[in-house]
C-alpha cells in the first residue's frame, strides 16, 4: 500500500529550504487542493516563487509538476471512495491466500506510530490534562464510539469531561457556552462530515482549542487544529479500519492520566469507594 504523500511532507520538513517550507506548510494546509491549482497559484499562495514551488516538487522526486498533481489526484480519490467503490476494487483484485486484512491491521498502528508527530502527541497530552480546560470529545458515524470510549476513561482521570452526543441538532447547544477554556477533540475520517467540521469551526471561531485525529489524507479540520494525529485506516476491506484511531485514543489516555499520577489515583480510588458504597453485596445500610 503507497504510502500517503501527505505523511512524506510531514516526515521530511527538516529537509526543506526556507522557502520549500513555505511551499510545504501551505500544502499542508489546504491538502490536497492546494497543489491542484497552476504552478503560480500554488506560489502566489506559499508567499515564494514559480522556481520555488518546482523544486519543492522535485525534491519530493516528481519529474514534473504533472506527475506531482496526478499523485495527488490519486489520492483525493482515495479520500473521496466510498465502501462500495473500494468493494468492487477488491472483487477485481487478484485473490490471496493469507489473510490480508490481519497483516494490514497491525502494520496500520506500526506506521501510525512510526510517523506521528512525537511533538503533537506530547502537547496533546498536556493539553487534554489540563483540568483548567474543558474537554468536548465528537466523532462521525462511525468514530463517535471512539469519542464516547475517550470520554469515559478520561472522566474517571480528570474532572470537565463532555461526549458531545445526540441529535446533531443538539450539538448546537453545547456550542453556546464554548470559549477559549475549552477543547475539543475530533474524530474524523474520510468521507469527512460536514457537521462535524461546522461544530469545529464555530468552537475554533469562539475562542476553543480544536484538536483532531483523523486519517492519512487529513479531514479540513486539519486547518483550524492546534494538534493534528493522523491515523492509518486503509485496509483491504471495503470499510476503512479504526484500530489505529483507537490505538491513538487509548496512548493519550494512558498520557493524562500519568501526566497526573497523584490526581488520577485519587480520583479512581473514589470511583471505587463510590461502587463500593453503591454495590448491593455489601452490607444493607449501603444498598440503594
């Protein structure tokens, strides 16, 4: 499986010029329509020069600016698939006789690990730690259960903990008391929703801190997000794959909760002391 050229760019910074940089932050920050445009676009854009931006994409080992936007064409047809294209992708491809998807899973968290930004996972960890903050943790159709599981663990850790859940007519509630003490946390893959990203444009527009795990192709969020996780889910199976979303979910649970040891214990043992109290085995004066 390629892999994303989005990832590539992060990767190698470092390796950039001053002014390839700039090329490479305004990609990065309207992937991939921002490189789908004419050379001087792109330039006008990243504030450099026509020479500059053809470089960038040489160095990035394209021949030609052509071959530069046909990889990502290519990709924003991956973004853009649906279950049922990547289905019949599969029904025309060559049968194997391992099991494929297995193998996929696993290398999936390896690389997600291999290439996320240690600097964004460490200030993500002090961020979500920060009691003084209040935590709105939302998710597509499919990552709201990764929302909802964050939320849970981190509730019993640190206090101000919200699962932004419901009809997404009542998202909008919860939107008029966020300010700038505020997080949110996004989950969202391809195909990105719309709502989702109205909901982190208007926290963003309000003052809150906007952060966001996603997949390799990176949500529009991405643009309005202080910390950004990406995400491998690419699997050979018409659905895409969250092993490695929850894989990121449960690393940064387990960093608040020892980015304060003493507080998490305290709170963990009175959630205990509370089943305790509560549980019907025990002695009848604590029954409910």
């Amino acid at each position: 499986m390629e892999r994303p050229l989005l990832e590539e760019i992060h990767d190698r910074l470092d390796e950039f010029t001053a002014t390839e940089r700039k090329a490479a932050h305004a990609l990065l920050a309207n992937y991939p329509m921002q490189g789908l445009g004419t050379v001087a676009q792109f330039a006008d854009a990243a504030g450099v020069s026509s020479p500059t931006i053809l470089r960038f994409v040489g160095r990035l080992g394209f021949p030609g600016f052509a071959d530069f936007q046909k990889r990502l064409r290519q990709e924003l047809e991956n973004q853009l698939n649906t279950p049922l294209a990547r289905s019949s992708a599969m029904e025309s491809g060559p049968a194997q006789s391992d099991d494929p998807l297995v193998e996929q899973l696993v290398e999936n968290v390896r690389e997600t690990f291999e290439h996320l930004p240690k600097g964004e996972l460490a200030g993500m960890i002090k961020l979500l730690a920060d009691e003084k903050k209040t935590l709105h943790m939302i998710g597509g159709r499919f990552t709201d259960a990764l929302a909802r599981y964050m939320a849970a663990h981190l509730r019993i850790v640190r206090p101000n903990v919200n699962h932004v859940a419901g009809q997404q007519g009542n998202w909008l509630d919860q939107l008029i008391g966020i300010g700038p003490k505020d997080v949110i946390v996004v989950f969202d893959i391809r195909r990105y929703q719309n709502e989702i990203i109205r909901f982190a444009e208007a926290a963003a527009k309000q003052g809150a801190t906007v952060t966001l795990i996603t997949d390799s192709w990176m949500s529009p969020i991405g643009k309005i997000a202080s910390f950004v996780l990406p995400a491998r889910v690419a699997v050979p199976s018409p659905w895409d794959s969250s092993a490695a979303l929850m894989a990121i979910a449960e690393v940064l649970i387990a960093g608040v909760t020892r980015e304060n040891a003493e507080r998490s214990q305290q709170r963990m043992q009175a959630l205990e002391d509370l089943r305790n109290a509560h549980d019907p085995e025990n002695d009848g004066e604590h029954r409910l």
